[in-house]
C-alpha cells in the first residue's frame, strides 16, 4: 500500500487481521441475543419482560455513546493513531462483564437481578462500542474502491458470524450435553453451563480483540491522522455530528438498517424457543442446525463481492434481502398451515437445517452490503463537510446493529409474555395452543418489518458511478 489515500487493495493477511477481530462481537451478539433472554427467564427463573426492559435501559445508554466514542476516535491524536488506543482499552473490560453476566449472584431477589443484568449489559455494550466502532471504522481507511469494500467487509462480516456461531455450536454439542443430570435432564437447563460458556466466550473476546488489533498496528503509520485541534463545545460537536451525516441515502440506510436489525433481534431472541420448543429438537439436533451457519458464513461471504461487481450493491441488496427476508419465517408459517412433516421426523430436520443455513447465508450477504454501502458514504460526507469522519459513520452503523438488534431481542420478550410463555417452563410443558400462538405472532411481526426494509433501502441513492465520481471530485480538491 503506497499512502494514505486507501486506493490500493489491502493484503490478505491485513484483510485476515481486520476481519478477525469481529469474532469478539460476534461472541458477544451471540450471548446477548440467543441466550440472554433464554437464560434469565427460563433458567434463573426472571420474569421476560424484565429481562427486556434491562436490555432496553442499557440501549438508551448506546444511543448516547455511539457518537461520542465514534467522534472521538475520529479526532484522537496519540502515537498508535486515532482507532488502535480504543482498541486496545476495550479488551479487559469487555471479557470480565461477559463473564460475569452469565454467572449471577445465588439468591439475589428478582429486582436485584434486574440492575445486575442492567449493569453488566450497559459496560459491555458501552466496552464493545469503544472497541468496534473504531475497529470496525479502519475498513474506509485501508481502501476507497467500491467493489474492494465489499471484499474487506466479507471478512470482517465472515469472523463475526462464525466466531459467534462458534460458540453456540459449543453450547449445545459439547456444553449442554455434559451438564445434564438425572434432575436436569436437558443441559441447557442447567445454570452451571452457562458459567462455563461465559468463561470460555470472555477467553475467546479477549483474544480476538489483542489478536487483531497487534495484526493492523503496523499498519498504523498508512492510515489517517486527526484533523487539526480545534475548540469545540459539546453544541458544535452535535452540529458537526449532524451535518456530517444529514442526507438521504445515509437516513435511508439508517433506518432500513434499525428495521433489519431489529428483525434480526427478534429472530435471535426466539430462535432457540423455536428449536426448543416449537421444532421440539435434541440439543445434538439444535447444535448441527446451528453448525449450518458456518456454511452460511461462507455463502454470504463468497456471495456479496461478486453481488457487488456484476449488478451493483443497492440492486443487489434489493434483490437478495427480498429473497431473504420472505424466507426467514417460511418453514415456520408451512407449519402453522400443517404442510410439513410432523416434529420427531428426519425431514423436518432437515427441512429447517438446509432453508435456515441458506437464508442465514443470504441475509449475510444482505449485511455485508448494506455495511459496504455505509462504507461509500464517507466520501460523500468528506465532500460535504471538507472532513473524513469513518469513526461517525461506523458509530452509526454499531448503534443501528446494536439498538436494532437489542430493540428486537425485547421485543422478543415481550411476544412471549403475550402468548403465554412461562418463566422457567422447560422443553415439553408449554401447550400446543401456546407454541402455535408463538408461531403465529412471529411470522406477521418479522415478515412486516422485513418488507418495509426493502422499501426504504430503495431510496439509498449511491452506486458505482456516483462513489467514483465523488472520489474524482475529491482528488481535485487536494490537487
């Protein structure tokens, strides 16, 4: 790589580097939204909904830190540059309130739990905020061509679901099964397993974080400095904030972002009640539908480069989200109409493992290239403000996955208090009546919030020819 532009295309073990420290958010998602709400409304015993409004708390606190810390990082001077200090920073602190999230004091009331939870979610949201958005903000940094983007994010998008995916795979093959005990005959029942799951998934945040920011330091003297100091109070940071990211595409990819994730949230919230539950699997079953998503990792990986080379990221963002999205709750609405095969068969194993890993690959793919697209806006805020701003932009692109997903997970919350889920109820004591009404509320719920996905990402207006058009523009202006 020869400057600070990023025009030329990174190297693969820089691309291996970036993209591998995603696997520290992507233990954290998985906990957070797969069994967080599962473990203290099933297993601790708390009542659903306040889990969700502990979840919900600490997203109030995200809305504030995202553009603080993306700001922030934006315009930090240090001898490791602007992104790797917070890195760096984050590590510790992430990996100890992970662990200790899954491990809650014995006897503590309910409403005691409720501000353990609330607390612990806070600093680790608030932690993983000042590692990832930095992080996640060096992908502008390191190339500006549109279809190289797509490349680098496949990476970063790849590690993040296979690193979290990792870890459900451990929890229902190697976990679970081993905490079964003639009391607690399903392990994933057992409090004890989650200690060790929390263990080894703070071990696993704190690796990828050190491993990843010690591979792109090198890379630290190539990448661009602060801008020059300047005073500024808190109103003129907030202006500047909002000027560098008014304009439509960015609000039209901000909010189809918010709906998509919270789609995502509500799935992730529910999944293992469906796998559990409404699909009435073995943990062994639940871990090999699980392990599914490894193969979607690599569909949705291998796919968006190429989505984004032959008919553009808008185009096929569009095209793949719509089949993604009407996919998502399909298997789940065929059962509500009985056209499948009974629960106990090997079809209907076999049936959700195959359209789940290819509709988990897709979305993938959808992902990446929103991502890649919120990568293109950076020029387009540089031109308007005369200042790069990579560390904003990818704030607002952790707190569209964070809120989203977060929103989504409580809401998730929310529908099983509304069709009857009882707190602590274990595989085979919720009634036919009740499974078909979890069904029955989820399919409208995400399919609604897909669609109006895919209508407002349609008024994103930047392609190919628009990006290097702004990047022509760009270099003039430095001439």
């Amino acid at each position: 790589m020869t400057s600070k532009t990023g025009a030329q295309k990174p190297s693969f073990w820089t691309k291996l580097a970036y993209g591998f420290g995603s696997v520290a958010y992507g233990t954290k998602d998985a906990g957070l939204k797969f069994f967080l709400l599962l473990f203290y409304a099933q297993v601790i015993g708390m009542d659903a909904r306040l889990v969700s409004f502990a979840i919900l708390i600490a997203l109030v606190f995200d809305a504030i830190s995202d553009p603080i810390v993306g700001y922030w990082s934006d315009n930090f001077r240090s001898k490791w540059g602007r992104r790797h200090p917070f890195m760096y920073a984050a590590a510790i602190p992430v990996a100890v309130s992970y662990y200790f999230i899954w491990t809650p004091p014995a006897g503590w009331s309910e409403q005691a739990l409720f501000w353990y939870v609330v607390s612990l979610t806070i600093i680790i949201r608030t932690f993983i905020t000042v590692y990832e958005t930095p992080s996640t903000a060096l992908a502008p940094e390191l190339t500006d061509d549109y279809d190289e983007r797509s490349s680098i994010l496949s990476f970063r998008y790849f590690f993040g679901w296979f690193g979290g995916n990792a870890m459900s795979v451990i929890a229902f093959v190697l976990i679970f099964p081993a905490f079964a005990t003639a009391v607690i005959t399903n392990g994933q029942f057992n409090p004890d397993a989650y200690a060790l799951y929390g263990l080894i998934g703070s071990g696993v945040i704190f690796m990828a974080i050190l491993v990843s920011a010690a591979g792109t330091h090198s890379y630290i003297p190539q990448l661009r400095g602060a801008p020059p100091k300047r005073d500024m109070t808190l109103k003129m940071i907030f202006g500047e904030i909002y000027r560098t990211i008014a304009g439509r595409s960015f609000f039209a990819l901000f909010a189809a972002s918010l709906l998509a994730f919270s789609a995502s949230g509500v799935s992730a919230g529910l999944v293992f009640y469906f796998t559990t539950y409404f699909w009435g699997f073995s943990p062994e079953q639940i871990g090999a539908v699980t392990f599914g998503v490894f193969l979607s990792a690599f569909i949705g990986g291998a796919l968006a480069p190429i989505v984004t080379r032959t008919i553009g990221k808008k185009r096929g963002a569009l095209i793949v989200g719509l089949i993604a999205f009407v996919g998502a709750p399909l298997p789940i609405f065929l059962r509500l109409i009985d056209v499948l095969p009974e629960n106990g068969t090997p079809e209907i194993f076999w049936i959700v493992l195959i359209t789940q890993t290819i509709d988990v690959g897709l979305i993938i793919c959808y992902q990446i290239l929103a991502a890649s697209m919120m990568a293109d806006l950076v020029e387009q805020g540089e031109a308007s403000t005369g200042k790069r701003s990579e560390g904003l932009f990818f704030a607002a692109a952790t707190f569209m996955r964070k809120f989203g997903e977060g929103f989504g997970i409580v809401l998730a919350g929310f529908i099983l208090t509304f069709v009857g889920v009882a707190s602590g109820a274990q595989q085979g004591e919720l009634s036919e009546a009740t499974i078909w009404n979890l069904g029955a509320v989820y399919v409208p719920v995400v399919l609604g919030l897909y669609l109006a996905v895919v209508a407002i990402v349609s008024l994103y207006d930047i392609d190919r020819a628009k990006h290097e058009a702004t990047l022509k523009e760009l270099a003039t202006r430095a001439d």
